[in-house]
C-alpha cells in the first residue's frame, strides 16, 4: 500500500511538472505587443499627420498669398503706369464700379417699365435710345429662363439678336459665367464682371458686366465695346494721343456715370406713369447705392427743384441741385461732366459728379461718385480703390491696404460677405499698423528688398492672430509706385486641420479600443490550443504517450492550429520509431537531389555550351577591329553586357563607297542577339538591291516588320562613305547622332526622320550627308556607353563622352577609341555593364588630302 502511494505520488508529481504553471505569459505578451505597437504606431502617425498637414497648409497658404499679392502689384503697377499704352488694362478696372452700376439701375428699370404696363418693344426703343445717345454699347435682360429678350442688338439684316445664356462652359466659354446670376433671388445682390476681352461672336473687344433681377429670377447685362487707339476711347474721354492714365480714366468714368444718369431718368419716368410712391422710389435708389459704387442720387425738376435725394454720406437733404450755376450749359449740352472733386456736406469726403438733363424729359439727374476714401483724392486713386474693393470682395484677400510712393495710405478695402460699404470700409478705419505690429514691418522689408514679404500664423488654439500678411513692392521700371499689404484669412485653413485632427483622434480611438478587445479575446482563443498542445509535447518530450483528450479537442478544429495538433497527434505515434524514418527519408531524399543535380549541371553544361557557340557565331557577324581602306580607317568594337548582346557593328565596301553601320536592338541575351543577327542581314541584303540609303532602310525595315514575333526594335545609323569625294550620306533611324571631331572641335551630325526599324512597315526614312575632310573623325556609338554607371548611381552620360572626346588623343582612330574605353572603364570601376557597348570610328586619313585636292 506504501508502495501504491508512493507511485501514485510520482504520476502526480509528473503530471504537475509536465503541465507547468502557464501564467500569463504568450496571451499577455501577445495582447501587450499589440496594443502597445499600435500606440505607437497611432501616436507617430497622427504626429506626423497633423505636423504634415500644418507645415503644408502653412506653406501652401505662403505660397498662395505671395503669388496673390505679386499678381495684385502687377495690377497696381499697370493701373499705375502713366502712358496711353496702358490705359486699356486701366479703363477696364475703372469700369467694373461704373457698369455694375448701369446693370443693377438696368434691373430696377426693367421692374418699374413692367408695373408702368410698357410692352416689350417700347422696352426695346427706350434701351435702344439710351446706347444711342451714351457710351454702352448693349443689353441684354433675360427672363426666368435665361433668354434675353430685352436687348438693343440687331443684326446686319436690322433684326433683334435674341440671346440665350446657357450654364455649360464648353458651349459659352465666356457667356456661362453670368449664368449664375439666374439663381440670386429678387431681394439679394449678385455681380460678375468680366475682364474685357475678344468676343466669341466678332472677334470685338468687349468687356460685360451683369446683375441679378430685382422683380424675379433674371439677367441684366450691360455690354461697351472698347475700341483703342484715336477714336472712340479717346473721343469718349475728351481727350487727346498724349493723355495720362489719370484724365483718361476721369473722362471715361464720367461718360459711364452719364449712362447711370440716363437709365435713372427713364426710371423716374415710368415710376411716376407707374404711380410709385416716393417711399418706394428712394427706397430702390438705397439699394442702388447700398450694392454699387454710387454714392448720391438726385433728381430734380427743370428748375433744378429737388425732388428724390438719397445719399450714402449722410448730410441735409438739398432743395437744389448742387451746380446750380451751370444749369444754362447743361440745358444746351444734355449732361455735365463736373471737373474735379466736391467736399459732400453730410462727411467731408469727396465727390465726382455727373449731372444729366435728357432732351425730352422732366427731369434733371445727378449722380455723385465718391472718390478714394484716403487723404488724397485723384481720379487715379479712385482706381486704385476701386481695383482694392474688387479684389477683396470674394474675400480672397480679405483685406488688402495699398501705399503710394510716400507711404501713405491711397487705398483700402476690407472684405464684407454683404457688400456693405460701412463694412469694407473698416480697412480705413483700422489700417494695418493698428492691427499688426508685423505688418508695417513686412511693408519696409519689402520696400528695402524689392521682394515680397510676408508673415504667416496659423492660431489653432488662439485666433486672434491667426491670418497671413504678404506685402509686395510696386515698381515701374527702376521707380517705386508704392506697396501692397494684404492680409489673407486662415479660418478655413485652421478648421481643416482642426477637423482633420479632430477625424484622426477619433480614428486613433476607435482602433485602440477595438484592437485592445480583439487583441485580449484572439489571444486567449489562440493560446489556449497551444498550451494544450505544448503540455501533450512534453510528455512525448518526457518518452511518454499523452492523454487522448488532453488534444482530442483540438484535433477537431479546422483551423491551422487543429492541422498542428493532428499533425502532432500523427508525429506522436511514429517519434518511437522516428530514427529508422529519418534514416530512410534521408538516403531516399539525397539520391533524388544527387540525381536532380546531375541533371542540372548536365542542362547547364548544355546550356552554356549553346551560349559559347552563340557567342562565337555573334562575333563572326560582328565587324571588330581596324580595317586600312587607302583614305579612310575605321575602328569598331563591341562588348556585349551578357555572353551575346543586341548590339551589332559592321560595315562593307560596295565599289567605290563602304556601307558603315551601327545597330542597337531592344533588351538583351538571346533574343536580342538573334534580332541582331536578322537585323544585319536584313540591311545587307537590302544594300545588295539598292545603293539608296534611304531604301536600304526602308526594304530592311520592312524586312524586319515581317519578321518579328516577338516585338522587337532595333535602332540603326547606317552611312554611304564616298571613299574618293569624302561625302557621307547617312540616315539615323532612331539612333543617336553620332559626333563629327575636327581639329579639336566637336559637331553633332544633324538628325533625319526616321523611327526605329522593326515598329512599323511602309515608314519613309530621310537622309543628309555631311563632307568628311583628311583628319576628321565620325564618332558612332550605342547608348551603352552612356549608360554606364559607377558606385555611386551616377550615369555617365553625354556630357562625360563629350569630355572624353575632346580630350582623347586623335593621332588615330585607335588612341581615340581605347581612351574612350578606358574613361568608361575607369569612372564604372566595380560595376557590372548594363547594356552593351558598340562604338565605330571613321577616320580619313590625312594622305587622302592631296588626292582630295
């Protein structure tokens, strides 16, 4: 019973030593290194990530500014420019304010025209009128569909041109852009202007600028042919050829101011046969103000009684028209251009004005134009403020500030989403040495360099100081115009990132929390089968027979795990007589790798025994070596890459001539070298039908054509050499043109068309010919030699050959060639050829000088 005990004790000893404690440890680790790994793996991402997207936000955002703000220079340095040259560029940013205003009055002219009950064709007549006796040129006032049914233009045969704006840019490359406009309800405001540009219809220059409707969905464009030179923009601007930018652009902002005038005037007229209130009249006239650079609206009876009055400046409303004293002129001439600048009584600022008396109405009208918002008022700076108010007004920049050569402020804008001129005017108000101290020092550094500067933050946590300042110095010629600021918001570019980093933090969590689960549940299904499958090992480990359910349960798996365990299970029942079937396995096994290798070394031999005879044959086609011809020597040499190449030499005499060529066809080895061979033979039996060496290409290429299975080319320069003239005809069917050395000079031969031989039949195949002199070398070679490379990756490359040949010894052609060969070898050193390398040398001899002569 002792003895019972105590062998009982012992199996469970055992058993407690074979099933060793498992611990925490594979389900741990595993579980450990994962989520760990991807921690780390997260963190490094998301750092990367979001320091990525912010240096290349930062940076494109820098980029973008700087490029803005030159493109914004340049435009000020042309406004700026005084020459009658380039008052074309500057009268078109002058008349965006101008024609913004004539189609928005337009719209509300349209609306006031239909409750007054006119019909479409006194519509017509009254837009008719009205580009007859100003300076617009068109109309063109759609309805709700975009078709312009209202328009002034007639064609050669005196009809109506209708006109339908379509939304496809591929249709109206120039047109679709007002499409848009289609969409802006009633009560809003829309403008696109359009730089002026050739028409699509009359190769015309014309510059359009349309509005929304204010009754319902609707187009209103205005159109004015601008026409250079000494009529019409000279005539309209009351000027003569040696006008400066500044008067140019004060005569033809009046004559635009004018147009405003005379639609207002037919506007009155249909209010008051419309029977509108006063209230409504003043009420569209504020609008016309609020979105357009008008300023005042007055309209007065003949007397010069006033009886609407609706300005932005403030001030008490006139009982008389402002000029009162002119009243007499402006009967006689129909309108008034008021030279020079008005203080307004409401806010001190200054005011061009237009007065207009219609032959045929009641009415007198008077439009006031403010002028720059700085401390200087010139016509010019009126531009150059216009010009600041419609660059910002899509925001980009959002504000922009402009310096004249003493560094003051001649113009301002700040970017307002309603166009709210109180709002765009904030840029004067708090100029940008108040706002930043960077920015006046930007605007220095850029004067003193001439080069733009700029400062960049982009704020992610405080956005006080978010935003980019770019200033750029405006210079004509070697005089300094002045400087542009301009300040671009980076909002948008900060909720980017913050939405990215927002997006990859959430990203990161999710992963983290699900691969922590996944990673804690697979461990456990994993591990568990192995401990089981390791604890039956150590019993066969020990020399005993495991359990039968200790793997049972895993043996029915169909996983790889299941596969382990009865793959162990089988193991377990042969390891007792393991030996004899591994000594058996073994002899089995090493017979047949004894055998397979016989047999490869036997495949091998045979194999290599075909490249050696290949290699001989190739070389019995390759011409190599140097050949004495009386006046010409040539030298020819070609190494292939492997044991046979692509590449081909060769050259003949064909009577008093010898045919020279040089080929390189497409890839390597054997396929390439027998390419090789039926390329050489195509060309020498082509030359046997034909001395042309244009149709010894084309029958070879034809040849080839036919012959090619396999798809391969093969490039070739083959020549004619008159072994008595020296004349050399040649062609260079996709190859490289060789080198012409003569007396320490080197020309590339020219090229002829011709592609590679192989591509395609039935292709022409030019010539030139260029004449050889005693000493002179024709230099031909494969791009093997260029494309060798050295340790270091670097190719050799033409710029290296070319070297080498003009320093290389020219005494004779195989001086030249061997120290070309030995550059290449001595720069490639260490390294293994790529391609093949093929060179043929033409020497003419000097001996052949007198006879020449």
């Amino acid at each position: 019973m002792t003895d019972n005990l105590q062998n009982d004790s012992s199996e469970n000893s055992s058993q407690n030593r074979l099933k060793a404690p498992r611990g925490r440890r594979l389900a741990t680790i595993i579980f450990a290194a994962n989520v760990g790994l991807l921690v780390i793996t997260v963190l490094a991402v998301s750092v990367s990530q979001i320091n990525n997207w912010m240096n290349g936000a930062r940076e494109q955002a820098l980029n973008t500014a700087e490029k803005t703000a030159t493109q914004i220079a340049d435009i000020y340095a042309d406004i700026g420019e005084i020459s009658i040259a380039n008052v074309a560029r500057t009268v078109d940013a002058s008349l965006n304010a101008p024609m913004t205003a004539q189609a928005f009055a337009s719209a509300f002219f349209v609306k006031v025209a239909e409750e007054a009950g006119y019909d479409t064709s006194q519509v017509i007549n009254i837009l008719t009128s009205i580009t007859e006796e100003t300076v617009l040129d068109e109309f063109w006032i759609t309805d709700r569909e975009a078709y312009s049914y209202l328009t002034n233009v007639r064609g050669e045969d005196g009809e109506l041109i209708y006109f339908a704006f379509q939304e496809s840019p591929i249709e109206q490359p120039q047109a679709y852009k007002f499409y848009s406009l289609l969409y802006v309800p009633p009560d809003s405001f829309a403008v696109v202007t359009q730089p002026a540009q050739v028409r699509e219809v009359d190769r015309n220059v014309y510059k359009y600028v349309g509005t929304n409707g204010v009754d319902h969905h609707r187009i209103t464009q205005v159109g004015n042919e601008l026409v250079f030179g000494d009529n019409e923009l000279l005539n309209q601007t009351h000027t003569d050829s040696t006008a400066d930018v500044s008067s140019v652009i004060e005569g033809n902002l009046a004559a635009n101011m004018r147009v405003v005038g005379v639609i207002l005037d037919h506007y009155i007229e249909a209010s008051n046969t419309a029977g509108r209130s006063v209230t409504s009249i003043e009420e569209d006239f504020g609008r016309i103000i609020t979105h357009t650079a008008i300023g005042e609206i007055i309209i007065a009876d003949r007397t010069g009684r006033v009886l609407h009055s609706v300005t932005s400046s403030g001030g008490e409303r006139l009982n008389t028209v402002l000029y009162q004293d002119e009243l007499d002129q402006l009967m006689a001439d129909n309108w008034i251009d008021h030279s020079g600048a008005k203080i307004h009584r409401g806010d001190s600022s200054q005011y061009k004005y237009v007065t207009v008396a219609r032959p045929g109405s009641d009415y007198i009208v008077q439009i006031g134009l403010p002028l720059v918002r700085g401390n200087s008022a010139s016509i010019l700076n009126t531009v150059y403020q216009e010009q600041a108010d419609v660059l910002v007004r899509e925001g980009y920049p959002e504000a922009l500030w402009f310096n004249d050569s003493d560094n003051q402020i001649a113009a301002a804008a700040q970017y307002s989403e309603a166009d709210d001129i109180t709002e765009m005017e904030s840029a004067w108000r708090m100029p940008y040495y108040d706002r930043s101290d960077s920015a006046a020092v930007l605007l220095e550094r850029a004067s003193a360099t001439g080069q733009p500067a700029s400062y960049a933050r982009l704020g992610l946590v405080n956005s006080e100081h978010r935003g980019i300042y770019v200033a750029t110095p405006i210079s004509l010629g070697e005089n300094r115009v002045g400087s542009i600021l301009a300040f671009i918001n980076l909002d948008d570019t900060a909720e980017e990132i913050w939405s990215g980093i927002r997006q990859t933090l959430f990203i990161s969590l999710f992963l983290l929390i699900f691969t922590a689960v996944a990673s804690f549940f697979g461990a456990r299904l994993l591990t568990r089968p192995i401990e089981k499958i390791a604890t039956a090992a150590r019993f066969v480990e020990s020399g005993e027979q495991p359990d039968e359910e200790l793997v049972g349960s895993v043996v029915n798996r169909a996983d790889e795990i299941g596969a382990l365990a009865r793959v162990f299970q089988d193991m377990t029942i042969q390891v007792f007589n393991r030996e004899e079937v591994l000594e058996t396995l073994v002899s089995e096994r090493t017979a047949e790798l004894v055998s397979a290798n016989d047999e490869l070394r036997l495949a091998q031999q045979a194999i290599n025994q075909d490249l050696e005879m290949a290699t001989v044959v190739q070389a019995a086609l390759v011409r190599e070596g140097t050949a004495d011809l009386g006046s010409y020597t040539i030298c020819a040499r070609m190494e292939p890459a492997q044991q046979v190449g692509g590449d081909f030499v060769d050259f003949f005499e064909d009577g008093n001539s010898v045919i020279c060529v040089v080929g390189d066809v497409s890839g390597k080895g054997v396929a390439s070298a027998l390419f090789m061979a039926a390329s050489q033979a195509a060309i020498r039996f082509a030359a046997n039908e034909s001395s042309d060496i244009a149709e010894i290409c084309e029958s070879a290429n034809n040849r080839l054509c036919h012959q090619n299975p396999m798809g391969l080319f093969v490039t070739v320069f083959i020549a004619r050499v008159n072994l008595e003239s020296g004349e050399v005809v040649y062609t260079l069917a996709g190859h490289e043109p060789p080198y012409l050395l003569s007396g320490g000079k080197r020309t590339t031969i020219a090229r002829t068309n011709g592609i590679a031989m192989g591509v395609m039949d039935g292709i022409p195949y030019g010539t030139n010919s260029i004449q050889m002199k005693p000493g002179e070398y024709l230099f031909s070679y494969t791009d093997g030699l260029t494309d060798m490379i050295n340790l270091n990756g670097d190719i050799y490359g033409r710029d290296r050959l070319e070297q080498a040949l003009d320093n290389a010894d020219t005494s004779n052609p195989d001086n030249l060639l061997n120290y070309v060969w030995d550059d290449i070898a001595t720069f490639s050193y260490g390294t293994a050829s790529a391609d093949d390398r093929t060179c043929l040398i033409l020497y003419r001899n000097l001996q052949s000088e007198s006879k020449t002569t």
